[in-house]
C-alpha cells in the first residue's frame, strides 16, 4: 500500500523537477504545482486513509483463510473509496478556482485550475491503493504490482516530456494523471478475475446518472448557474446516492 502512496509522491516530484523545460517563467509553474499538490493532498489523505483503516481485517480474513469474505470485504472496500474519491473530486473541481482565488489572491487562478486538472488522483490513487496495496500483496503478486508502478513511471517520464514544454504545469498534471491511470488500469486487469469491476461501474453510472439528475434539478429551480455550483452539487448528489444505493443493496 506504501508503494502507491511513494509512486504518488514520486510522480509529483518529477512534475516539479521538469517543469524547467518550460522556457517561460517556470519558477511560478512550480510554486503553483507545490500549492495545487498540497491543497489536495487533504483530500489524498481522506482516500488513501478509507484503504488504511480496513487493512487489518483484509489480512485478517486472508490469514484465516476467508477467501470469499476476503474479496467481499474488498468490494465494498471499493465502493467506498470511489464514492469519497468521486464526491472529493467533483467538489475540488466545483470549488478549487474560487476558493484559491479567495484565499491566497487573485494571482494564484492557476492553482485552483491545477488543483481542478489533478483531482481524478483522488480516485486513482484510492483504487491502487486498495487493489495494489491490498489485494495484489496478499496474493503474494508483488512483481506485479512493482511493474504496473514501473509502467506509471515510464508513462510519467514521457508524456512529461512531451506536454510540459509546451503547456508547463498543466503538462505537468496531466502527464500525472496519465500515469495514475495507467497503474490502475494494469492492477485491475491483474485483479479482474476476482473483483466484481463490471458490477461496481455499473453502480457508479447509476449513482452519476443520479448526479446528473439533480444538477438539472439546479437549473430548473434557477440556482447560480457558475460551472462551481454544478459540480458541488454533483459532488453532494454523489455522495448521498451513494450510500442511498448501498442502504437498499443495490452495491
């Protein structure tokens, strides 16, 4: 589980360190990116703590030999972490670029848009926790789980390279992202044959249409009609249709 919060910290680090391929002013693309990643690293911690707090009874019912409790628990450990993870994302992306505007200034635009382009980290990083950190260790995968942080690295090297010459900090994030997405990707194919992924998304589609619902319901009742608004709102109808879904059994 460590190695998913290491890669992530490493990743950000190597952000910083190209950011001088920017020819333009990249001392302020750096200091906007040190902001922007320690702003969110509030909401990091809220995901990757849900993985932490339920590790001893994952290892727990692993010991026993509970296989099949075992990947229960995981699932909803899952459903979890992608409810948090996506309310905390559609909420930075509502609120970063005016509360950063509100509290360090009108100058500091740029970190609540970094803050808005990083925020899918919120998610990944709460799936490779669990499915990495969790699941892959126990099966005593840990090559795989070292390869699909290697895979990330090498994902986040070259797209670096590639976008933050032209796009500075933004290329920066994105080439993050990227290689969030692609450890997550590689650690839920290894897990594919265990985890119930497809019922799981099919759940979140649900839930997000439900977002989109009440988002529509915003407009009609002539609610401030700011990109900020409809995200907070989304964030909020997340989150409760969420555990609405999870009281009736449906997750």
């Amino acid at each position: 589980m460590m190695l998913s919060v290491a890669g992530l910290q490493l990743f950000y680090v190597i952000g910083r360190l190209l950011l001088p391929l920017y020819p333009l002013d990249f001392e302020l693309w750096v200091g906007y990116l040190d902001s922007a990643i320690k702003l969110l690293s509030v909401g990091t911690v809220i995901v990757i703590s849900i993985g932490l707090t339920t590790l001893p009874k994952f290892f727990h019912l692993a010991n026993h030999g509970k296989f099949d409790d075992m990947l229960n628990h995981m699932n909803n450990v899952l459903e979890n972490v992608t409810a948090f993870g996506m309310a905390l994302m559609f909420g930075t992306l509502g609120m970063a670029s005016g509360l950063t505007q509100w509290f360090l200034g009108v100058e500091y635009l740029r970190v609540g848009q970094l803050m808005m382009a990083l925020s899918p980290v919120l998610v990944l990083v709460g799936w490779s926790t669990v499915l990495g950190g969790q699941y892959l260790r126990v099966a005593g995968k840990n090559t795989l789980v070292t390869l699909s942080m290697l895979a990330g690295l090498a994902t986040m090297l070259v797209f670096g390279v590639l976008l933050v010459p032209n796009h500075a900090g933004f290329g920066a994030v994105v080439a993050i992202d990227l290689a969030q997405l692609v450890i997550v990707i590689m650690q839920a194919f290894f897990c594919a044959t265990s985890i119930k992924l497809a019922s799981i998304l099919q759940n979140k589609l649900a839930i997000s249409a439900g977002g989109c619902r009440d988002v529509a319901g915003s407009i009609y009742y002539r609610l401030p009609t700011d990109p900020g608004t409809f995200y907070f709102v989304y964030a909020i109808s997340y989150w409760y249709n969420s555990l609405r879904w999870h009281h009736l059994g449906f997750t």
